[in-house]
C-alpha cells in the first residue's frame, strides 16, 4: 500500500462499524422500544383528552339544551335522558335536584356548589357559571355577571362563544348599543360560533340598528 496510515484507518474505522452493528443487533430492541413506548404513551394521552374533552362539551350541549325546554317536566324528562357517568353523573344530578321556576334559590345554590368544586373539570364548572347567570338574571349585579363570564370568554374555553354572546347582551343592557353591535358583529365573524349562534347575533346587530359586512367583500 502506498499509505499505510490511511490503510489502518481505514480497517479501524471498519472494525469500528462491525462492532456497532453487532451491538445494536444484540440491544438495539431496547432503544426501539423505549421509543415506541414514548410514542404509544404521548398518542395515547392525547386521544384519551381527546376523547374526554369532545364527552364533556357533547354533555354540556345535552345539559343547556334540556335546560332550554318549556316547562319543569319537559326539562326533568331531557335532563333524564342523558346519559352520563362519574362527575358528569354528580353534576346531572344537581342539575335536575332544582328547577329555577320552582326554587330559584336552591338552583343558585347548588351552582354555586359546583362552580366551588376544584375537583370537577373546568368544563363543568365554566357550565355552571353560565347557568347561574342565565338564572340569576337581573338579580345578580351586572358587574358579577361580566366579572363570571369573562372569565370563560377567553381563548380555550369550551363556552367561549358563549360567553361572549351574553357579554354583548349585558352592554345592551348597560344602554351601550355600539360597543354591543362592535361585539355581535365579532360574533358573526367568529367561525367557532355555531351557526344558530351567528344568526342571532346578526339578528340582533339588525335590531340595534347597526349594519353587517357583506360578506362578499374582499
């Protein structure tokens, strides 16, 4: 050889490789499955929040639009129906405990419980924070009322929307009718909005005299 240094090299470095890859053949599974492990484990925490977010606000939904029936009985009949488990299962409970047109006081008070209860998920307490307002009404000071609901009109909570929706209301109600239709207009635009949601606001921007973007535009 001409090189003998280069030569050496490159035996070395070969013996180098042959004796990696037999260690990975021999304890290269280790490393497969502890990745896999990390892998498997990150899914499976993100699908089982996945999963229990999307139970928790179809619960939500079931409760406000049993809560919106006409009368006592056909409330406590669709509060019945829904099918529930673990705290969503205590909260239904409460819930149908009272009904606001037969004892408001018990119904605040038993809000107030779950709205107090740290062990329960935010989506159940931001629930009753926007049933206790919806029952208590003009009863609860205006204040307290923003106060509740902007503290689940923000980014990432379930009732976002909302939120939002009965903040504007309460500027209506405050005699402030441009910063109210400024805020339905949001509402409109807000594509987290449920259509029934976006149709009101813009109903409503219509009676306080304001005028939506054509949507057209741009």
């Amino acid at each position: 050889m001409s090189n003998p240094d280069s030569f050496i090299e490159e035996v070395t470095e070969e013996v180098r490789r042959d004796r990696l890859f037999g260690l990975f053949r021999r304890y290269g599974w280790i490393g497969v499955v502890l990745v896999l492990l990390v892998v498997g484990g990150t899914a499976w925490r993100e699908w089982s929040q996945a999963r229990d977010d999307a139970r928790a606000q179809a619960f939500g939904d079931a409760v406000i639009d049993a809560l919106d029936m006409g009368s006592p009985e056909e409330r406590t009949a669709a509060l019945a129906a829904i099918r529930a488990d673990g705290e969503q299962s205590a909260l239904l409970q409460l819930v149908l405990a009272s009904d606001p047109l037969e004892d408001k006081a018990k119904t605040l008070a038993a809000l107030d419980v779950l709205i107090a209860d740290a062990t329960l998920a935010p989506t159940y307490r931001d629930l009753a924070v926007l049933r206790r307002v919806l029952v208590a009404g003009s009863d609860m000071p205006l204040a307290d009322r923003r106060s509740a609901l902007e503290g689940i009109a923000v980014p990432g909570r379930p009732y976002r929307t909302l939120g939002a929706e009965l903040l504007a209301y309460l500027l209506v109600e405050e005699g402030k009718i441009d910063a109210a239709i400024a805020a339905l207009t949001a509402l409109v635009q807000d594509q987290q909005a449920s259509p029934a949601m976006r149709a009101r606001a813009g109903q409503m921007v219509s009676v306080l005299g304001g005028t939506l973007p054509d949507a057209s535009a741009g």
